[in-house]
C-alpha cells in the first residue's frame, strides 16, 4: 500500500520530493567546489614546489619558491580575500625556514607602513569634509572657459585628478572624483538625444579621471602603494646607502607624471574632442551650473581649512626633511632618526586634538570617521615587504634573477626600455603591487650581477608596473571608471596602448638623464 497510510504523523506532502528516497547528501560532496578547488591550489603548488622542484641552491630558496607559489596563486585568483593572503607569509615563513617569526612580522610595520597611515587618516578627513569636491569645482571653473572650450576643461578635470591622487592613493582618488566628473557629465542627455561629440566627450573624462589618478600617483610616494614597496626594498636591500626620501622622489616623479600626463591629455583630445564638441556641448555644460553646485557647498568652514593647513604643512614637512647635501633640512636636527612616516603620523594626531568647532568637544577626526582605512593596502604592503626579504634572504633572488640574464646583454640606453616594457607586460595580468614585489627582487640581483647601479633597474621596475592601462582588471582605478558605463575595453585599449608607449619612451628618455642626477646613479655602486 504504497500511497496510503494512515499515521497521523506522516506529513502530507514529502519533505524531500526532489530527491525520493535519498538521503542526505555527502559532505564529501560539498567539498568538491571550483571555489575550494582555488583554495587548494596555493598548498598544492607550495607542496609540489618544496618536494620535487629541483633548484641548486639551499632548501630555503625552493621553500620561498614554493611560499611564491602559494601567495600569487592566492592573490590572482582571490580564492582567498587579498588582505588575509597578506598575511600567509606571517606563519608561512616560521613553519618552512625562511625567516624568525619575529622577522617577517617587523616587515608589516615600518616607516613606510607609518607613512601610508598617517596619509590614509589625512585623505579621510579630506573626503570627510568634501574639500575634493570643492577643489574640483573651483578648478573646473576655472578651466571651464567662455565660449565653452571641452580640451581645457577636461585639461581642469584630470589636473585635478592627478593633483589629487599626488596627496592620497591612487584608487582613493579616483573613487573620490569620479562622481565628481559623472556629476558634470549628468547634464548632458543619454540616449538617442545625445549628440556624438558630446558622447566621445563622455569617454574622454572618465578615461581622463581614471588615467590621471594613476599618472598623479606616479609622482609622490604617497600617490600608490609601487612607490613605497620600491623605497621600502632599496631600504631593505642596501641599508647604508642613502634612502629615497619624499623630496628625491618627487624631483624625478613629478617630471615624469607631468610629461606623461600631457601625453594622455593630448592622445584624449585627439580621439575624442572634435572641433565641433564645443558648440555641442555648450547648451549642457556652462559656468552657471558649476557656480551653483560650488554655492551648494557653503563657505568654507573652519574645520575645512583646518584640515587644509594641517595637509598643507606635511607636504612642507615632507619635501623640507632632506633638501640637498649642502642644506640638509630640518631631519638633521634630529641625526637621521626622524623620517617620512613619522611628521606622517604626527600630522595625522593632530586631528584628532584639534576641534572642529562644530560642536562642543568634537574633534576635526574621531576613530569612527577612520573605519575606512584600506587595511588591505596596508597588509599588501606588509606582504610585498616580507616578500622581498624572504627572496633576498633565502637565495632565491639569485636563481631567479638567470632568468631575465638576457638582460644583461643589452645595450646600456635599451635596460630602462626594456625592463618598463616587461613591467608593463605583466602588470596587465596581476596588481601593480604583486608585480613590483615579484620583480624588484630579481632586477637587484640582475643589476648586481651587471655592475650597473641597482636603481636603473629598479625605477623602470617599478614606474611601468603603474602602466596597467588596457584592461579593466589592471588596477582597480580602471574598475572605477569601467562600471560608470561611460567607456567599454575597446576604449581603454585604444586609449592605454599609446598611453603606454608615451610612458615607456618618457622613462626611457628622463632615466638616463634626470634619473642619474636625482639618484646619483652614475655615482658608486651600492
């Protein structure tokens, strides 16, 4: 009697339909997911590597190989959250002798760590506090100009991008400005009402903002995580030379952001702004309009140009520790102990001392306001950090560096070239961060091995693997500007292929030139 049964406690209707009379299912089977497969990958590779790679050189080095292994698996397929991959080599590198617990975690906090903090806290108060905007406004203002000329305002537009993400990360700043530009960009119809001038004008401002966030971060330490790994590694690997301070990078960095900025305005006016985008784009976009959305912000409050003053005098702090040899700034009051991340952090306190006056006891930053400190920058850093002294220590870097020994072959004018090419090349596939980390490592060597000055390798190391400008997946500023919807991937390869070129033979020509000035690469070797 297969239907009937009168048990009153026999539901009506089968719990388990769709399955009949299985049971439950395996949790063997729950296991097997792409997602855990992921996960798995990066043990399996460190495991297979430790075992059975053959490597001539100590079990350290195949060890670090294998921890390689398992870190970039893990960071290029995000089975696990970025910030905790950061991490790994915290208990990786005690557990398979590569370095003392206490070793690797020094690596996690450090000057550099310090500066990016103290930065990171300053750029939230000015977010907090809208000054972004109202810089924005008053510069597109300016730039805007009567009749309506669309090269100089979308000039107004990615300057200040680009003076922007010189003071904060790169990606911060494009998350910042980039509802800044759309805001702009909303007066002018979609649709089959939009003309196609104005369309092209679109793309031109949203590839503007996302380039010139990472062009403007090339030209400070602070403006992305490639330029601190670069000066935290010529720390880390040569001690008793002199260290990369803010104002010697800033001498080389901000020539070269500026050429290769005027590069990108120049390749965006080409593509984009016709001849008659002016008179297209005059009916939507006037001073009135950007006048009243400046009138929106108020007066500047005295909180704002608190938080200005205290910004503006870190840049002071920053660019005045170290001048020159003959004047040798305010760090040698100090005898060198004093550095970038310490008036960083100290710049950073003062926020939280001075009030807003706003209300009663309140204070220009609370810790609440700070919630949103990029944590997985900050351990990303860390990791890149450890990374490098793991490669340097465990000999590694110098098995590894064989394999770019070609380069050791070329011609003494064609190294910043090719090594800007290589950079650039990988990038596309992986962060700027983890190809800087991967790469540095290997040019010291290479550069040691060549008796050339470790830093003609190194800058070009590192500057082009900033030239992530094909993909939407290159960094995540690209992402910022590809989800507005404005622009598609054929736009940024059109855009980002000879943006890459302008930048690769830029560096090429400063190099060589202002290069060994700033950083006395024709001088003694290291």
């Amino acid at each position: 009697m297969n239907g009937n049964n009168d048990d009153p406690k026999t539901p009506l209707l089968p719990l388990r339909a769709d399955r009949g009379e299985r049971g439950p299912p395996s949790p063997l089977l729950d296991l097997f997911t792409p997602g855990n497969a992921l996960i798995a990958l990066g043990p399996l590779l460190c495991a297979a590597t430790c075992l059975f790679m053959p490597l001539d050189g100590p079990a350290s080095s195949r060890n670090m190989l294998g921890v390689l292994g398992w870190v970039f698996a893990w960071w290029l397929t995000e089975a696990v959250p970025m910030p905790v991959t950061s991490m790994a080599p915290l208990f990786l590198f005690p557990l398979l002798g590569i370095a003392s617990a206490d070793a690797v975690a020094r690596s996690y906090m450090d000057d550099v760590i310090a500066l990016v903090l103290g930065s990171f806290i300053l750029a939230l108060a000015v977010e907090h506090y809208n000054i972004h905007r109202r810089l924005a406004l008053n510069i597109t203002l300016l730039f805007c100009g009567e009749p309506l000329n669309p090269p100089l305002l979308l000039l107004g537009i990615c300057a200040t991008t680009a003076f922007v993400s010189m003071w904060m990360h790169n990606v911060a700043a494009a998350v910042m400005m980039m509802p800044v530009a759309t805001g702009i960009l909303q007066r002018i119809p979609e649709g089959p009402a939009r003309p196609d001038a104005a369309g092209k004008f679109c793309k031109a401002v949203v590839l503007g903002v996302t380039y010139s966030a990472a062009v403007g971060g090339m030209s400070t330490l602070t403006g992305t995580g490639v330029n601190l790994i670069l000066v935290g590694m010529w720390k880390s690997y040569f001690p008793e030379a002199k260290p990369i301070s803010f104002n010697t990078w800033f001498f080389f960095g901000f020539p070269l952001a500026l050429l290769i900025f005027l590069g990108l305005w120049g390749i965006l006016c080409l593509m984009y702004c016709s001849r008659g985008s002016g008179r297209a784009l005059s009916p939507y976009l006037d001073k009135a309009h950007l006048r009243r959305e400046l009138e929106l912000l108020g007066p500047m409050a005295f909180a704002e140009k608190m938080v200005l003053t205290v910004f503006s005098l870190l840049i002071v702090l920053w660019m005045t520790r170290s001048i020159t040899e003959d004047i040798p700034g305010w760090g040698a009051l100090f005898e060198g102990r004093a550095g970038d991340g310490t008036v960083s952090v100290m710049m950073a306190t003062l926020l939280f001392i001075i009030p807003n006056k706003k209300q009663k006891g309140e204070k220009l930053m609370d810790w609440n306001k700070c919630k949103k400190l990029p944590w997985n920058i900050i351990l990303l850093l860390g990791a890149g950090f450890a990374i490098a002294d793991g490669v340097r220590s465990s000999g590694l870097a110098d098995i590894l560096s064989e394999t770019l020994g070609f380069l050791e072959e070329a011609p003494y004018l064609a190294i910043a070239p090719a090594v800007c090419a290589i950079s650039g090349t990988i990038t596309e596939f992986t962060s700027n961060n983890a190809t800087t980390t991967l790469l540095i490592p290997l040019l010291i060597q290479i550069a040691k091995t060549m008796g050339v000055h470790p830093l003609l390798l190194m800058v070009p190391g590192a500057i082009g693997a900033q030239f992530a400008f094909l993909l939407p997946t290159g960094t995540p500023s690209n992402i910022v500007g590809f989800t507005t919807g404005h622009i598609e991937i054929t736009d940024m390869i059109k855009v980002g292929l000879p943006l890459k070129i302008v930048g690769i033979a830029t560096l090429s020509l400063l190099m060589p030139t202002l290069g060994a000035h700033v950083f006395g690469t024709n001088g003694k070797i290291p």
